[in-house]
C-alpha cells in the first residue's frame, strides 16, 4: 500500500492547460450586475471540458467566435449551490492544491512538507491518503488553533476552538496508518522557514481553520447558447477563511 502511494505521488504529472472566461453584461440593464462565465465543452464533464491544449489554437478560436460572432442565448437558469468547508488535506489535495495556486510540482510540494515535518515539527506526518482525523487527535485541536490562529483572528469562525468537529472532519474508520495533514502544537514563530515553506504552512494552517466556517452559498447562472456554453458563477455570502490570499479559502464551482 505504501509503495503504491510512494508510485501514485511520484507519477503525478501537472499539465498546463487554458480556459476561456468571458464578462457578461446586460445590453438593456446597465444597472444589472455583471458576471463571469467559463466556456464549457460538455455541462456533464465540467472539470475536463474547460480544459483547452495548452498551445492555445482552440482557445483563441473560441475568443475570435466571441468576439466576432453574435451570440444568441437560447435559455437562461440560475440555481444556488450549497458548498460545506473542504475537507483537510491529504497529501494528493495538498499537491493539487499548491499547483493550482503557486505552480508547484507534486515533488516539490512533498519536500517542502517532509522539511515541515522532519525539520520544524510544523505539521503532522504528510504521507498520508486520510483526509480526517481520529478522536484522540481532535481532542488536541484547541491547543493547534490556539498556536496557529493569532494572524487569522480576524476571519475565524464563531466557535472556532471551542466547538468539537463533527464526522465531517472526525471518523476513526476513515484513519488507516495516519491522518490529515494539520499544523502541530510547536510555534511557527522562531521557524526560519523559506518563502515557499510559509505558503505551504499557511495552507495547512488556513485548511485546518476552515472546518469551523458555515456552508458556502453560491449563486450559479447557466446560460445556453447557439454554438457554446458558457456557466458563470457569483457568492451569496460571506466566504471561507481558507487556502488562498485574500480569505481562508476561495469559492468558485467545486472541482
């Protein structure tokens, strides 16, 4: 099982890829708010069709059709999404994430969280495929949050610390040989860490304190056209503290 996910990390392979994201306004509304919509090959297939090869021919093909062409919306939905905090990382999300946000190889990511774990005792043991947490280590959360939290005071949760997690985040029998990643009782404070390790700190950190934040609304438009298909999306409410600058973590369709 080890040597399986030592293979599974070691193949993972990022792919630079595009998206064609256009700003709708209304013609005969000017006082109605605009929105952004992602092109889509296939609404059944979100992920994968808005994806375009990298060398960028289809997608200026699209923007050229756009750009010239007239569009004709066909039909019109809107619908609200309610998305719960994610789910802590393991070490797969961990990787996916840190490319997404600062281009990172899978590798990369792994030698910056063993450092973090080998070197300055900042977070738990990062070769992990659980992405929860077992009773004893939820027991131990306060004291975590009450170590890393002092520069995100200002976007906890109510309850942050003194509310227990549930079995979104809590389930002994989802915990094989180790747990979700999370930040250690030890102080980042007299930590000598590089730039590239405070980003992946601060991701553990932020992830961690995201389980306390309420569900996420989201308020989707699909719109249908003759040639295309555009889905666009804009919050209802206040987002999570999450894994990005700004908050503690950004909203958009799930992935």
């Amino acid at each position: 099982m080890v040597a399986g996910r030592e293979l599974a990390v070691r193949s993972f392979v990022p792919e630079d890829y595009l998206e064609v994201i256009a700003t709708f306004r209304s013609t005969t509304r000017p006082e109605a708010e605009a929105y952004q919509g992602t092109w889509v090959r296939d609404v059944e297939e979100i992920q994968k069709s808005v994806r375009l090869p990298a060398d960028g021919t289809e997608a200026n093909q699209i923007v050229e059709r756009a750009k010239n062409g007239t569009a004709a919306i066909e039909s019109v939905k809107s619908e609200t999404q309610r998305l719960a905090p994610p789910l802590l990382y393991d070490l797969t999300e961990l990787q996916r994430h840190a490319n997404r946000l600062f281009g990172f190889s899978a590798q990369h990511t792994l030698d910056i969280a063993q450092a973090l774990y080998e070197r300055h005792k900042l977070i738990s043991y990062p070769r992990t495929d659980s992405r929860y947490l077992s009773q004893d280590v939820a027991a131990t959360l306060p004291g975590i949050v009450e170590t890393v939290s002092g520069p995100y005071r200002e976007q906890l949760a109510s309850g942050t610390r003194e509310k227990p997690l549930g079995r979104r985040y809590v389930d002994d029998a989802k915990v094989s040989d180790h747990h979700a990643i999370v930040p250690t009782m030890t102080s980042p404070q007299r930590a000598d860490l590089s730039p590239d390790e405070r980003k992946i700190y601060d991701l553990v950190c932020r992830r961690l304190l995201t389980c306390w934040h309420q569900d996420h609304f989201v308020g989707g438009h699909h719109g249908d056209y003759r040639d295309s298909e555009w889905r666009g999306n804009r919050s209802l409410s206040l987002f999570w503290p999450g894994d990005s600058t700004g908050g503690l973590e950004s909203v958009g369709l799930p992935d």
